[in-house]
C-alpha cells in the first residue's frame, strides 16, 4: 500500500466514506502524521522484541563517497583526507544505543563493511589484525569510511525516519527512488492498523470537528461564530 493511499483511506474513515473537493484536511498533513507514527511504532517495536524487518528497511542503493581532508574547519586543512558520503544520508530511527542503519557495504549488497563508533578509528592503525580492513562509521548525517582507498561507491540500507528522503539519492535515475504514489509505504500490515486507530482517534478526531469555510472567504463562518457565542439574556 502506497502513502497516497493510506492518506486517503484514513480521510475516508473519517468522513464516512463522504469526503468532497471541499475538504478541509490536508492529505499532506495526514502523510506527516502517518510517517510521525511510522517512527514512534517502530522504535518500540525494536524496543520489545529487537527485530528488525525487511518491510520497514530502505535501501539507497549505489552511494557515491569522496576523499575530503579531515578537518572540520572550513580555512583549516590537516592534509589527511578521510573518505565520506557526497550527501548526506536520511536521518535514521533513534533505537537503543545504536544507529538504524542495517548494512553498509559493496554495490552487491553482500560485501559487509563493519559500522563502529567514530572514537574508535584512532586505534584501528594498531589492531594486528584487522587494521587493514574497511570500517564505516558516522559523524553528524554523514557516513565515513576507513581504508576506502580506491572505492568510488557503498550500497547503505536503514530504517529511514522518513521514508520520502530517499528519493534524493541516485537510485532516482532509474525509476527506483522512493514515490508517495508508485512505491509501498515501507511498514507491515499489523502496525499501520495502530498507526490508524492511533489517528482516527487522536489528531485526525480533532481536526474532523473542527469547522469548514463554507463561504469560501477564508474565515471561520460567521453562523459558527454566532452558534458558538453565549446567548443574551431576555429583559
């Protein structure tokens, strides 16, 4: 099922399977609440049970890394140059004590490169044995790899906070980027129904009483206003 038609299935609920061209609640609005929920649920889920499913992941397909100097400073240059990702990649659901993001690797999808801390790069240089190996590790949005002499591209996969930055990255060129319309909402079945009955009976309950502009003036109706105020008392 695609987010375009989560939104609308949720706002027919609501309305009763009655809803107009003059409806007042924004199918945008509905998609930022759904994808607000999306991350709630699967943080908990993870929290539980510490599973991670193929249905929620999102892979970024080939990702392109460059050499930049080490240096955090932009008139400062260290002559060390670390490899990292051209862009940055989608912010990533806050599990416990780790990154949601599931595999960094070649462009075949198989090839592992460990994911570490970025503290611990410092010492790789005296691991007597793996400290010729490629390790990734994150700072800020921004995924590094050590000892990627040579390597030009990395395949990332996660669980991605909001499935629709995806669509930034160069997997677009070929028809494959995420799209609210053509591709599935990456969540299973079972947690969309909490994600409906969370909304139905919450924000989208709040926002189905509230008043339309039926005089299409953009203001609230005067004979909403007049209903609303207290009556006078007789003389």
């Amino acid at each position: 099922m695609t987010l375009d038609e989560i939104a609308y299935n949720l706002l027919n609920l609501v309305r009763g399977g009655r809803s107009s061209h003059d409806e007042h609640i924004s199918l945008d609005q509905i998609k930022f609440n759904v994808i607000h929920y999306r991350a709630v649920y699967i943080r908990r889920d993870y929290a539980k049970n510490g599973f991670v499913s193929r249905h929620i992941e999102q892979d970024l397909g080939c990702v392109p890394i460059i050499p930049v100097d080490a240096s955090k400073c932009c008139k400062i240059e260290t002559n060390c140059p670390v490899y990292r990702t051209v862009i940055e990649l989608p912010k990533t659901i806050r599990y416990n004590f780790e990154e949601a993001i599931s595999h960094v690797g070649d462009v075949s999808g198989i090839g592992t490169i460990p994911i570490v801390n970025s503290n611990t790069i410092q010492w790789l240089a005296h691991d007597k044995y793996t400290k010729n190996k490629m390790k990734a590790y994150m700072i800020a949005n921004y995924l590094y790899i050590y000892n990627a002499e040579g390597l030009e591209t990395i395949n990332v996969r996660g669980v991605f906070e909001n499935p629709q930055e995806v669509s930034n990255f160069d997997m677009c060129e070929e028809g494959g980027c995420y799209n609210d319309s053509a591709h599935p909402f990456p969540i299973p079945m079972d947690m969309l129904s909490l994600i409906n009955q969370g909304l139905i009976n919450g924000e989208l309950a709040l926002l189905a009483g509230s008043f339309s502009d039926t005089e299409n003036d953009r203001m609230q109706d005067n004979k909403t206003i007049r209903a609303g105020a207290p009556k006078k008392s007789a003389k």
